[in-house]
C-alpha cells in the first residue's frame, strides 16, 4: 500500500516595483532566495500573464513599493482580487539596496528584491518582537471614503488654483482698458459688468478685450465648480460622521482635506507616530531647520490640526 504524500508549497514574498509601463516582480522565499525574477506589461495581458507566472506559490503575500502612488493601479487591482498586498516605502527598500552587494546600483530587479526583502525581514521581525507593533507594513485595502475626500479635496484646491491665476490675469487686462482697474476682490458679474462698458480702439484693445472676455467666462464657470465642489464635500464629511466642521474655522475643503490625508487612524499604532507624520511631534533641529526641513503639506496639515481637539481611534 503506497503512502501519498502531501507537498507543502512553501510561502513566498512577491517584491514589486511598479512602473507606468511595466512591473518588474521577484519571488523570494524566507531565507531571501530568489525563485523567479520577470518583468511585465501593466496592461490586462501582462497581469494575466503575472499571476499565471506566480501560480506554483498558492501561499504569496504581495510587496508594492509605493502602493500609493506609483503602485496604486497594480496593488489596488491585486486586492480586489483578494491578494494579500503590503505597502512598502520607497526609503526602506533604499535603505536594503545601500547595504547590499553591487554597490547599491538602482535597477528594476535590484528594486524588486529590495523590496521582497523589507517584506520578509519585517515579517520575520514581527513574529519575535513583544507585541509585534511597529514591524509590519501597512497592508493595502481597498480604497475607502477617505480616498473619494482626499480626492475631491485635490480637485477643490486645484480649482482655487486655477481660479486665482485667471483672476490675476483679468485684472492685469482690466488695468490696460480701464484707468485704476478693478477692485481687488472681483466676481466673474462684476468683471463682467466692467468689461460691457468697454469701447476698445484698435486692434490691441479689442484684442485684450476678446481675451479679457474669455476669461471672464472661464471665471464664471470656475465659481460654479468651486461652489458644487464645497457642497459635495460637505456631504461627504457630513455622511462621514465627522464633526470636524463643527469647529470655527473649519469649512468643508478643510474638514475633507484633515479625514482625506488621515485615512483611518488606526493605521498610526501609538498617539507618537501620529504626531510625528503630521508634523506636531518635537524634533531636534534649530527653527531655521525646522524651517527649512518642515514639508509644505505637513506645515498646512498642521494649521489646521491646531484647530481641532486630539482624536481618538477614530477622527470624528
């Protein structure tokens, strides 16, 4: 009588790094061996054709660096496949490819082993640490309502954006035709009602003024984007469960911008790392490198946090 015996197929670490074009992968096993090493297209074949190379490991777990950003399109689509995806930054798999032999050369497939190798080393150091918190990796989900905040805060600043820049140049043509201009704070009715009393004489002046009527137009619809914007993400913070907007001060783009850029604060394991990402946290540098090396987003982040009380598991 024959004994069948059953192959246990051992667990494997899939490094990735994304590309707009292509994704170069690496299967690891725990001892950092490599397995397979291959790169492919992002498209629809080229993914079918990745999980096909990959199907002799069952047991994978998924390593993105940046998962979201560059990464995002791969790692999302893995998730909603029901793979198990991790989030690995840019700085550790750097960090990996400093000490490793080669120089530390940036290639596709250094990149990938760097990064299946973060993986592997910080899941094995969360098997023997304490309490195991702080040696993980994030692990990708799918996109949740703070993402759809987050984005639609993007869009709400890019169109204050984009409506000063048309606001400074209707002034700068209202300057040329009309003498002392127009008030500082202009609506698209009011540049319009200054651009109807407008005799333009010669070529140039009616030239400003056909440009300066364009972009009283583009005005016009920029505010009613803007305004659609705001009440948009009103519902979205109301719908959210926040009262974020109760506070003075905050509106709707800033509550939408604070729940956006947080996520869910459980991703934060102790009040400390919070305070460290967004920027609250003391540090030692002197203030003119604080300065200098404080980022614009954690700064604007930080205007805003002051004027809101300490949350807890939940930003609310």
């Amino acid at each position: 009588m024959s004994v069948r015996r059953s192959v246990v197929v051992p667990a494997v670490v899939i490094g990735i790094d994304p590309h707009k074009r292509s994704a170069t992968i690496e299967v690891v096993d725990e001892a950092e061996q490599m397995l397979l090493g291959q790169r492919f297209a992002t498209g629809t074949d080229g993914y079918r054709a990745m999980l096909a190379a990959v199907s002799a490991w069952p047991r994978r777990t998924w390593a993105v660096e940046g998962a979201n950003g560059a990464g995002r399109y791969l790692a999302q689509r893995l998730v909603a496949d029901g793979q198990t995806v991790l989030d690995v930054p840019p700085k550790l798999s750097a960090q990996v490819r400093a000490f490793e032999t080669g120089h530390g050369r940036k290639t596709d497939a250094t990149d990938a082993h760097a990064i299946a190798a973060v993986a592997v080393r910080r899941r094995r150091r969360r098997l023997v640490t304490k309490d195991g918190q702080g040696a993980g990796l994030r692990v990708v989900t799918v996109d949740d309502e703070s993402v759809a905040l987050r984005l639609l805060a993007d869009r709400r600043d890019e169109l204050g954006v984009r409506k000063t820049e048309v606001v400074n140049r209707i002034h700068r043509l209202l300057g040329e035709l009309i003498g002392g201009g127009a008030k500082r704070f202009l609506t698209a009715g009011q540049a319009k009602k200054l651009l109807d009393g407008v005799v333009p004489v010669g070529p140039a002046a009616l030239m400003r003024t056909q440009l300066a009527a364009e972009l009283v137009e583009e005005f016009a619809a920029i505010q009613g984007k803007i305004r659609a914007a705001n009440r948009q993400l009103q519902q979205l913070v109301v719908d959210s469960g926040s009262h974020l907007m109760d506070l003075y001060g905050i509106g709707p783009s800033s509550a939408a911008r604070l729940l956006g850029d947080v996520g869910d604060i459980v991703r934060f394991p102790t009040r400390d790392h919070f305070a460290s990402w967004n920027g609250t946290a003391p540090i030692d540098a002197l203030p003119s490198v604080t300065a200098a090396t404080t980022s614009t987003t954690v700064r604007a982040f930080h205007r805003d946090l002051r004027r809101r009380p300490a949350c807890g598991r939940q930003l609310r």
